[in-house]
C-alpha cells in the first residue's frame, strides 16, 4: 500500500513507526487485560475501543490476547484492516476517535504476539551454510548436494518460542571431548542466530501445497527473530538426523509483527539461484526482501547482516514446507536461518564472526557469556520514502 498521506499522531511523521509500518502488537496496560495493538511513532493505539467507537464489525478480534483471532480472518480482512486503520490515522476528523487511546510505548508491556502453531527453521544464506560448512566439516565439501536445490529446514519446538525481552537460561546437554566420550553440562558455546521469521495466517487443509505465488495469501507479517543456540551440544548430536537440543530450548522472537504491505517497498530480486531450481520453487522478480539488520552485544554493533544477500525467499521456503501436503495452522511461524552476507562484518552468527572460536570479534569475544544481552534491530524502505523499523527482540542470558 502506498500513501503519501501524514499521520496526525505528534512525533510518528518521519519515523521509523509512521503510517506506512504500523506493527501490531500484544501488550499489557496497568491492570487491564492484554490485548492488540498498533505502533504508530511512540505510541500504541489501543484497538478494542477504537474498534467499538467506529462499530467496526470485526472488532472483537483485537480484544483477544494474542493475534490469532485476526490473523486466521485471512488477506481481505488484514488489508480492510489496514486501510482502517491508516484512515483513522491520517484524518485529523478521526482524531478525537483514536486519540484517548493512545498509549506511550513506555507504559506497556508487550506479550508473545501470537500463539504459535508449529515452527519450522531454514537454513537459507548461502555465506552462512558455505561458512558453517568450513568450520564444522574443513575436510569437506562447505555445501551438501541437496542444498542449491531445495531450502533445508528442520522442525524446532514451538513451546520454547518466547517474546523479546525473555531471559534465556544457558542450556545443559552432551558436549563432545576430545578422544573419549562426551560430557554432561552446561553449553560452552552458546550462540545467537540473526534470523527473520514468517508469520502464518490463513491455513490450509492437510494435502493442500501453497505455491510460491500463495505466499501473500497466508503469510500475514514478519518479524525478527533469535534463534539461540548451543554449538558444542548441536556439534555432537546434529549427525545424522541434524539439530535437536542445542537449538530447541529458547528461540527469541519481538513483540511487534509487522504486515507484508508494509514491506512494499523492500522487494528486490534474488541475487541468483543457479541451478535452476525444480518448476515448484521458481520465482520472479521481487522475490526477497531489503532487511538491513544489526547485531547488537551488551549495546555495542558486533555485526550487520543484509537479509537481501539470502539465496532462498520467503515464498519458496513456504512452498517447499508444504510441497508434501503439509498443512498450515493460524501462528505457523517459519524463520530464514542465520542471516549472514559476504563480509566478516555481515556474519549473523558468533559461531562465524569467531570463526568456530578460533578467531576472537570485538573485545576478544568468542560466544555468549552469562548475563551477556543480545539484541537484533532492522529496518527497510518504506513505501513513503523513508526506512521503516521492525520491532527490536532482545535477551540476556542467564546462567544454567
């Protein structure tokens, strides 16, 4: 959508919140119960009265305590709501109608967004997987066969999928030893991964694929996410069956989700997928997104990786997680993998800026240590010139 109109809302014009963004949100007010939300400039339009003043008819969706109750309404009804919403936004008329619910994003607390149905993670930079592949398997090819051929993904646990500003606590497992059997204990090489996850609305009937030009139609928003992982526990048990529970104890996801419209502006084109891949996961132009994203630890930028280096898009990744006839549930949540880009610098992993720890980043850093906080920040282009923000998610680790 595309609006060259000024939101009223003091402060919102120009910023990385304005009316072409506008991220929803679960959040929590004084006493009152959680319910939806959406941020414009610094402030949080609270939607369950406005909704009631202007009797919209689907209103009682954002009375809920999660998005689901929007999200499974389906594309038509995310796009009337948006258009609602950046009326009322825009017309001083409104004004009196919207602005006694306006809440200072510093007076609430944001909640998990969504209940999350299942969670699938990929694994679709090329300078991520060429990188990891170095590091764990040196005397072998960086790349598997299948890889340039398909998004390889695995199942993580949705139950461990927790809002920014969770604490994460370090987790115990088997790590390998050199020349005799593993240990028991808490993860020496615990590590993040920059990622951007997909946020699934619509669902499907189980034997039902969605193609790569569905993908609008299901997937409601985005958001960024932390998938934090223990790369000594993921080394001993990842082969042959790959990740299990070095990956499965916290994933770290923001509380805001911000639409596909919103992110317009931010098609460009795949850098290129040779081979060809098979007729199902063909795409064209626009395919991937312009994400510019900052690694943040304990506040100093350690990395800044270009979401729009990734080999595999969004809507193949969703193709291919369906091709088999694998259904999509309201709260789906499925993330890019580790964002990483050519150049040190652009390295979404510490596994890779450290290059498996040999090579201290920074100060001397190789992986987390306890009360360390990481935060991951982004931004695109808006539709009205400017970059728009995705919502920052942000944890500290805390000790096993």
């Amino acid at each position: 959508m595309t609006t060259a109109r000024s939101t009223w809302v003091p402060g919102a014009a120009g910023s990385p919140y304005d009316v072409d963004n506008l991220p929803y949100g679960v959040f929590v007010h004084d006493d009152e119960p959680p319910r939806v939300g959406v941020r414009i400039g610094d402030q949080v339009v609270d939607l369950a009265p406005v909704a009631a003043g202007d009797m919209l008819e689907i209103g009682h969706v954002f009375e809920a305590p999660s998005l689901n109750p929007l999200l499974e309404l389906g594309r038509p009804a995310w796009q009337s709501v948006r258009t609602w919403l950046t009326g009322l936004l825009t017309d001083e008329a409104e004004r009196d109608l919207v602005e006694p619910h306006l809440v200072p994003v510093e007076e609430v607390t944001l909640r998990m967004p969504f209940e999350v149905a299942d969670y699938v993670d990929f694994y679709c930079s090329l300078d991520h997987a060429t990188n990891v592949g170095r590091i764990f398997r040196p005397d072998d090819e960086p790349l598997k066969p299948n890889w340039r051929h398909l998004p390889v993904g695995y199942h993580g646990r949705a139950g461990t999928v927790v809002v920014s500003g969770t604490a994460v606590r370090r987790p115990h497992g088997q790590r390998p030893e050199s020349g005799g059997p593993p240990s028991f204990g808490p993860s020496r090489r615990l590590d993040i991964e920059a990622e951007v996850g997909f946020v699934v609305g619509a669902p499907t009937t189980i034997g039902t694929p969605v193609p790569v030009d569905g993908f609008a139609d299901h997937v409601f928003g985005v958001t960024l996410l932390n998938d934090w992982s223990a790369r000594d526990i993921q080394a001993w048990e990842y082969v042959p069956l790959g990740p299990f529970l070095g990956k499965s104890f916290a994933t770290s996801v923001s509380g805001w989700v911000t639409p596909l419209d919103a992110l317009a502006a931010a098609r460009v084109d795949l850098p290129g997928q040779d081979p060809a891949p098979l007729p199902y996961l063909q795409v064209g132009p626009g395919a991937g997104l312009d994400l510019d994203i900052e690694v943040l630890l304990n506040g100093e930028t350690v990395s800044r990786p270009p979401y729009a280096s990734m080999y595999w898009s969004p809507a193949q990744m969703l193709a291919h997680l369906t091709v088999n006839g694998a259904s999509l549930r309201t709260g789906d949540l499925f993330a890019s993998g580790t964002v990483s880009g050519p150049e040190r610098a652009q390295r979404g992993s510490f596994l890779e800026l450290s290059w498996g720890g040999r090579e201290p980043f920074g100060d001397g850093r190789t992986f987390l240590e306890d009360g360390d906080t990481v935060t991951l920040r982004a931004t695109a282009p808006g539709t009205s010139g400017g970059r728009i923000a995705l919502g920052e998610v942000t944890g500290t680790v805390l000790p096993a």
